[in-house]
C-alpha cells in the first residue's frame, strides 16, 4: 500500500488520489469517500490529501442525480497520483467504456494502488484486476458480479483491502474505508476527529454486514415469527412448508398465522411467496441467468405458475422485465427493492397456497 504512516506536524507531502468518475456514478458513495479526507485536512490545519478527477475523456462527469462534475484530465493524460479510485453506479454491466479496461491495467502494471467503489469494483473485475483476489461491492450487484467473476472471492463486507486492491460496497461505506486510510496513513486520533466531525463517532468493521438484519428490517419484536422469516430466507429454492415452519419456530400453525399477521401484516404463505418473487425480480435484473433458472431457484416448479404470480405482484411478466432493463410499467426496481407497485397482494387463489 503506498498510505504509509506518518506524523501529521512532520508530514511535508500530501497523499495524492486520482478519482475516475464514470457518467451515472453514486453521489452518495463518492462523498462519502472524499469528504473525510477534506476533512483531515481541515482538522490537522494542512494539505494531508489531495486529489484530482479523471472522466474517459475528459468531459465532465454526470453523478447519479444528474449534477455535472468539472474534472481535471481524460485516460490520456498521465497519473502521478499512486491511487486510482474508480467511481461507477447504476448497472455496471452496461457500462460501455472500452479503453477502460486497458487503462486499468497500465497503471496496475506501473505499480498504483487500485479501488473501486459502489459498482467500481465490477470494472475492476471486468479488467482482470481482481481474479484470485478478495473483494466486495453493493449487495445489488452481489448475483450478477458472482456469476460474471467466478474467479474473484467476493466477501460480503463493506470494504475489502487486499494487497494493492481496495473494494468497498459504497454508500457509506465509503466513510468507513476513508477512516481505515486516515488511520493507516497517519493515526487512529484523526480518524476519530473526522468520524466526530460527520456525527459518525462508531466506524464500521471492514467485514461489517451491508444491510440491516432481518429483526430491523420487519421491526418484529417475537423470536418466533424472526426464527421463521430466516427459515424462508434460507429456503427460497425449495420453500419450506407452514408446518415445517411453524415446527422450527416451536409453534403451530394457527399460532404462527397469528403471529405473522400481527407483526408482518400478511400470512405466512403470502409473505413467503412475495419474498421468493422479488428475489426472482432481483435475479431477472442483475443477471443474465435464464429465467426459466431463476424460476427454480425461487421455488416455482412451474413456469405458468411462475409467470402469473410474477405477474400479479409486479404487473409485468419476467421477459418483460429483464427487457425493460428492471422498469416496472411507470415505476422503477432501485437496488433490489420494487417501488409504487400498488398492492403486493398475490393473485387471486395464490393468498390460499401453501408455502410449498
């Protein structure tokens, strides 16, 4: 790694990033990375950090709410910075940036130190970068990165550092991987001050999860109807049924109709049900896996059935959607969750299936 540690009164040179920006990357995932190194900056009262952005071409660059970014150079122009931080969002599958992949290895081969954050580690990964290496990147990606890179060890982590790789799932992830190098690089102390300074006083472990887990994201507060939810999350490809559930959650299945209806809102079935279909959606939106694959991998043995009730919860058969590119008719599938898509209801006759 070239963040070699260093005291922040003796220090006579600034660490240099150069930060590639792709059309459409995470606003939210590059400031988080960036701001704290402004920060440090401010904090120690000199230049610890600085940096400057590169687009394919030199043009500026548009994030992902549209704001355009001045930059300051295009591939062609040389990097003297010893850390390239590549910056991408949305669906890093169709990201068409031909000369990237071979830029990417030029500076590999001139020694920098290489990360990707949010999508970024997709580009990394599509260079050859990251083949036998640890990495990470945005749970959204998790299926579609996997099944394109068989070759990387892909961790779920908020951050990865492996050798002259850094990988990080983005959002504010980013403010956890920036205080890892702001620890490295000079002390623990001016990781703390920067963490204070964005009411971000607790940072994260590199292996810390993603997302939120199952009792947070539900707010259930019983174990029992906790015990069952995981059970389904874990058995999507072969659905487990209510008597099977309600037998690991310790209850019958009356109880547990009970229990889901009062902490979730629906029945076990419907829940279950609903679940396997929007990890189908997710697959039919980040992968190219056939769909007639992903109907089994969510548990539906048949396609007819498969394509109805997908139909019936998302109002668009799954063909439709993997050609639409993840659009819902007016509404939009944002990292894995379906947004304004009306009642959630299964179709008529399916509230009554069991979950098997």
């Amino acid at each position: 790694m070239n963040f070699p540690i260093r005291d922040i009164r003796s220090a006579d040179e600034s660490i240099e990033l150069a930060l590639l920006l792709l059309d459409g990357f995470a606003l939210m995932s590059y400031a988080s990375f960036v701001e704290p190194f402004r920060a440090a900056n401010a904090l120690a009262g000199r230049e610890l950090y600085r940096w400057r952005h590169i687009s394919l071409d030199g043009a500026a660059a548009h994030a992902s709410n549209g704001a355009a970014f001045l930059v300051d150079q295009g591939l062609d122009a040389p990097v003297a910075a010893g850390t390239i931080v590549v910056f991408a969002g949305g669906d890093p599958r169709h990201i068409v940036a031909p000369r990237l992949s071979g830029w990417l290895r030029r500076q590999d081969r001139a020694g920098k130190v290489l990360a990707g954050v949010s999508a970024g580690p997709y580009l990394l990964a599509r260079a050859g970068l990251l083949d036998g290496r640890r990495a990470t990147i945005h749970w959204d990606h998790r299926d579609g990165f996997e099944e394109d890179f068989p070759q990387v060890l892909h961790e779920e982590a908020l951050y990865v550092i492996d050798g002259r790789r850094m990988t990080c799932a983005g959002g504010m992830a980013g403010m956890d991987l920036a205080g890892s190098l702001i620890t490295s690089g000079f002390n623990a102390e001016l990781a703390a001050r920067v963490g204070d300074w964005f009411i971000h006083p607790e940072p994260r472990p590199a292996d810390g999860p993603q997302r939120q887990g199952i009792r947070e994201r539900y707010r259930l507060a019983g174990q029992r109807v906790l015990i069952a939810l995981a059970a389904m999350e874990e058995h999507l490809d072969e659905p487990l049924s209510r008597a099977e559930l309600a037998g690991l959650a310790g209850t019958t299945v009356r109880q547990l109709e009970r229990l889901f209806a009062r902490e979730v809102g629906e029945g076990v079935a419907a829940q279950y049900l609903g679940l396997r279909l929007d990890r189908a959606a997710h697959l039919l939106r980040t992968t190219g896996t056939p769909v007639t694959q992903i109907a089994l991998a969510c548990g539906f043995r048949a396609s007819s059935h498969f394509s109805s009730a997908f139909r019936a919860r998302f109002g668009v058969a799954p063909s439709k959607l993997r050609v639409s590119g993840g659009m819902m008719p007016g509404n939009e599938i944002e990292h894995g969750v379906p947004r304004a898509m009306g009642s959630l209801a299964p179709a008529p006759g399916i509230e009554q299936e069991q979950a098997h």
